[in-house]
C-alpha cells in the first residue's frame, strides 16, 4: 500500500514537472514568434486595412506591394549580397584568429598569459560604447604604427570600406571575439594532452599539431562560433553603421528606410503616414531576418550539436 502511495505520488511531481515544461516553453516560444508573426501579418495587409477596426491578424485584403516596396526602396538584392559577403569574410577570419587565441591561452603557457586572459575575459564585460572613439580615431586615421606615413607622407582613412571588419577580425578584435576566444579555450583545455604528446613524439611542431590534430577535433566549437558570428555580424547594427555610411547592407539600409520611402513618395518626411511608414519598415526587417531563418533551416541540426558537444567539453 505505501509502496502504491509513493509511485503515485512520484508520478504526480513528474506530471507537474512536465507542465511546469510545458508552460515554460510555452512562454518562450510565444515571446520569441510573436514579433515574427506580427511582421508577417502586417507585411501582407493593404494599406486600407491598417485603419479598418475588424482587422487585427488576418488581412481584409492581401498584397505583396510591401514587399515590392522594401525591396526597391532598400535595393534588397545588392544590399543581401553585400551583406553575406561581410558576414562570410568577417566569420572566417574570426573564426580562425580566435581559434589560434583560444588554443595559445589553453595550451600555451607563457609570462603574462593569465592576465591577458583576463584582458579578454574584460572585453565581454566592457560595453563596446567606452572604446568606440578610440578606435573611431585609429581607423579615420589609419597608420600602422606609423609605417603608412612613411611610405605614403599620410595616414589612411579606413572608415566608409571593409577594412575595419577584415583587420578588427584577423586580430581577434571583432564584435564577440572574447566569448569566441573563451569557447575555444574552454575547448581546447578539455582535450587529453596525450593527444599532444603523441604528435610531439612523431616529430610533429606546435603549428603542425594545433592544424592537425587540435583543429579537426574542434569541429563543434569552430561551427558554433562560425554561426554565433554570422548571425551578430549580420544583425549588428552599432559598428556597422559607425564604419559604414554609404555602403549598402542590412543594417544602413534598415536604419534609413522610413526617410527614404518618405523622399520617394512626397519628399518630406513630417507629412509621410507614420503607420504606412511602419508598415513598410516591418516589411524590410522581415526580408533582413529572412535569410538567416532560411540558413537555420538547413544547419539547426550541427548547431545544436555543437552547442551541445561545446558545452560537454568546456
């Protein structure tokens, strides 16, 4: 009978503890799918049905003459391809220069290595707002410890061009860098230091194991920091209109929509429609998260399992 009492009792707390789930889940997914669905909702609807009362989620009338809009107005096409190609250059070369920092702080023990760690460790914790001048004045003008102007007579102007995402990247300064060179050496100090000493003992160098043995090992940490990478480059909006003013990618075109739908359809942006206006920004982000939702699609399955694989090592 007691035993009875205690298997019934276990299976009511497992009960609860799954609805408990349940709500939680729940609760986050409407958090997280909310703003999608209302920007699907609102980017199919005519503009007659923004000030009709009985429509709310479903459209009176459905059209594609928003997406028609952004699409011209943001020159969508070039403004993804651009897009990608600073997203794919930046996560590569991040991917790749942190990696090389991860695997010096967690194998490669030196004078000094700790408290750079901790320097890095600092650059999570320290708003990118605080340095954002400084590194504003380098790029403007660009010197190269004053080799340039030697050779030149004048520093360089970076700003407005790549450079500043190509070089802050290959130096394992990008936007993250510290979280991704924390990963990886959360990664790399898991691994048996046999498998080290196996590749010294054949003749292998430092540079020869870490590219040989180390590398293809960290698969996981390398394609979690690749699309953790991809996805904040993309939706960075803080550097990318800072470096980039006339360049066309996601972040400037969204950022200038509304002043530029107000120009194209009565050159003022005080007498424009707020509500068509918003209409129409909801739109374009729509088509700016479209891509990477479309990419979730086809590599949810490795991201999670690296997120996983990642999380047990480290």
């Amino acid at each position: 009978m007691l035993l009875t009492r205690l298997k019934s009792l276990e299976n009511w707390k497992s009960w609860l503890w799954s609805f408990v789930r349940l709500m939680l889940i729940i609760g986050l997914s409407f958090v997280i799918l909310y703003p999608i669905l209302q920007k699907i909702s609102t980017s199919i609807k005519d503009k007659a049905d923004l000030y009709s009362p009985i429509v709310v989620w479903i459209p009176k009338t459905f059209t594609l003459e928003n997406f028609k809009d952004a699409i011209r107005i943001m020159d969508y096409w070039e403004t993804l391809g651009n897009t990608f190609a600073l997203s794919s250059v930046t996560t590569l070369l991040t991917a790749a220069s942190c990696a090389f920092a991860g695997y010096g702080f967690a194998r490669l023990k030196f004078k000094g290595s700790n408290l750079l760690f901790a320097g890095v460790i600092l650059t999570i914790l320290v708003p990118p707002t605080t340095i954002l001048i400084p590194i504003y004045l380098n790029l403007k003008d660009f010197t190269l410890l004053g080799l340039i102007p030697l050779l030149t007579g004048k520093s360089v102007n970076l700003l407005n061009s790549y450079w500043p995402f190509i070089l802050t990247a290959l130096t394992a300064n990008s936007l993250k860098a510290g979280l991704y060179i924390f990963i990886f050496r959360q990664f790399f100090r898991g691994i048996p230091k046999e498998v080290e000493e196996a590749a010294y003992i054949d003749g292998a160098s430092i540079g020869q194991t870490f590219t040989r043995i180390m590398l293809p090992n960290a698969m996981p940490a390398i394609m979690t920091t690749m699309l953790f990478s991809f996805v904040w480059q993309w939706n960075d909006s803080f550097y990318t209109t800072t470096y980039l003013t006339t360049s066309k990618v996601m972040s400037t075109q969204l950022t200038s929509l509304p002043y530029n739908l107000a120009i194209q359809l009565n050159g003022d942006i005080n007498k424009s429609d707020p509500f068509y206006m918003s209409m129409v920004q909801d739109t374009g982000i729509l088509l700016a998260i479209l891509p990477l939702i479309i990419i979730y699609l086809f590599v949810q399955r490795y991201f999670v399992e690296s997120i996983e694989r990642t999380g047990i090592v480290g």
